[in-house]
C-alpha cells in the first residue's frame, strides 16, 4: 500500500469513528438553561385550556408530615406562541420537620414528559430556549412563587431533558454542590417552571428527592406524543467540531490551490 492509499484508507477511518454511533455510548442528558420571563409576559402568549384546569398535588417523605405540593398547569399559546404547549411547574415545600427535628427540604423533582421540548424566542434577537422560569408574579392558576424564611424565591440550578429511545424525563435540580446551591427549603414556593413544546398533555407522577425516601407522589401535567428525540439546539462541543471540520476544509483547499499556482 503505497502512502497516499494508507492516508487516504487512515482518513477514510477517521471520518466513519466519527460519524458512527460509539458502542459504549453513555445516555444523553441536556442541561435546556433556566432563562428568565416574566408574568405578564408569559399571561400575555399563553392563555390556559379549557376542561385543564390547575393540579394542586400532595407529596409526602417518610418519617415527615405531609411534606409539600406540585402545582401544574397546562397552556395553550397564542399570537407569537401559536402552536405551543406551555407546561407550568412549581414545587412548594411545607414548613414542616422530620421526626429528627430537621426541617425538610426537596433536592430535586423528576416526571416522565413525552414530548421533545421545543425552543423559542418571543422578542427580537433572543436566544431561543425550551424553559423559562417565572419569579415575579402568578401565572395561571398556580400560586405566587415564596422565599422560604429568611430566603430568596429559589429557581432549579439546571433543568435536564434525558431522551430516551421510547420515552423522555425532566429533571429539576436544586441541590447543586457544583454551583453551591442547597435544595429548595421548607416554607419555599418554587419559581414557576415553564417548559414549552408542541405535544398535547395527560397527566405523570412526579418523583421528588430527600435524605428521606418518598411515601406519596403527585401527578402533574405532561406531554405526550411526537418523536423523542435531543432538543434542537447546537451543543457548544458540536458548534466547536464542526468548526474544526470547515477549517480543516479549508486548510486543503489552500494547500490544493497554492500547488496548483506553484
């Protein structure tokens, strides 16, 4: 095999390793950011459904009282919003004590969600995003967002979209040693959580996470239906490959051109 058949074959090799799915491929998780909107805004796209109305629902933790609620509600959008769902969350934290004295708290929530989330933007220029989070006023029928005492009004440190091959999850992280972030404290009222998409809703239980272990799960909104799949919007490490690739594109076409001129 002469050399330039052994680079053409190692090149060719390159570029299949890399078009080609990995064997060992770990799951794929997508942090979808927690942006900001505010209340009148959000009231002013999204009206609520017909016959959907709010789902205020308990949870408990073991060896702790009635622990909290999952409050859900279901959008319709409007105007720049045609054609979106708008699934609102809040998480709230009673200001109540395990049996140990300690006051509870809620680390993190997850609910199967079925339906990819999809970005948008509702002013010029804006980054597009799947979530949005609501800190200033009441959206639909769930309650104001509260600061626990002595606190702030506390927003998830990351929401997470996992795809799975059949179904896909959500995840709302408070506990966050990363970004040295604690879980949403007793007496808190959670921002709201606004997560978009174009898939109808029904309904899932919700798994929330504590030192101590679940009793009672609440069922919230979810989506339903269309293909699972990674939410469309370009992972800095692809933007950064693809760059690589044109300029190595780029770089042989320099070289081909100065040889042909020489």
């Amino acid at each position: 095999m002469n050399k330039f058949t052994f680079a053409l074959a190692l090149w060719a090799g390159l570029v299949l390793s890399l078009a080609g799915p990995s064997v060992h491929a770990t799951p794929i998780v997508q942090d979808l950011g927690t942006p900001t909107m505010t209340a009148a805004e959000f009231n002013s796209l999204f009206q609520a459904i017909p016959g959907a109305a709010p789902i205020l629902s308990s949870y408990q933790f073991y060896n702790t009282p009635t622990t909290g609620m999952v409050d859900s509600q279901v959008f319709q959008g409007t105007g720049a919003a045609a054609g979106l769902y708008a699934y609102a969350y809040q998480i709230a934290v009673n200001n109540v004590s395990d049996t140990s004295g300690q006051p509870t708290s809620v680390n993190s929530a997850t609910l199967a969600f079925n339906g990819t989330p999809t970005p948008a933007s509702f002013t010029t220029g804006g980054t597009p995003s799947s979530v949005y989070v609501v800190t200033d006023g009441q959206v639909g029928g769930i309650n104001l967002p509260q600061a626990a005492p002595g606190s702030v009004i506390q927003t998830p440190t990351s929401v997470a979209w996992m795809p799975g091959s059949k179904t896909g999850a959500l995840t709302f992280q408070y506990l966050d040693a990363a970004q040295n972030t604690g879980p949403l404290q007793a007496g808190a009222n959670s921002a709201t959580i606004v997560v978009l998409t174009n898939q109808p809703y029904t309904t899932q239980p919700v798994s929330l996470q504590n030192a101590d272990p679940q009793t009672t799960y609440p069922t919230a909104y979810s989506a339903q239906g269309g293909t699972i799949q990674e939410v469309p919007v370009p992972e800095p490490a692809t933007a950064l490959a693809w760059a690589g690739m044109i300029g190595a594109v780029a770089l042989v076409r320099r070289v081909r051109r100065n040889r042909q001129a020489a």
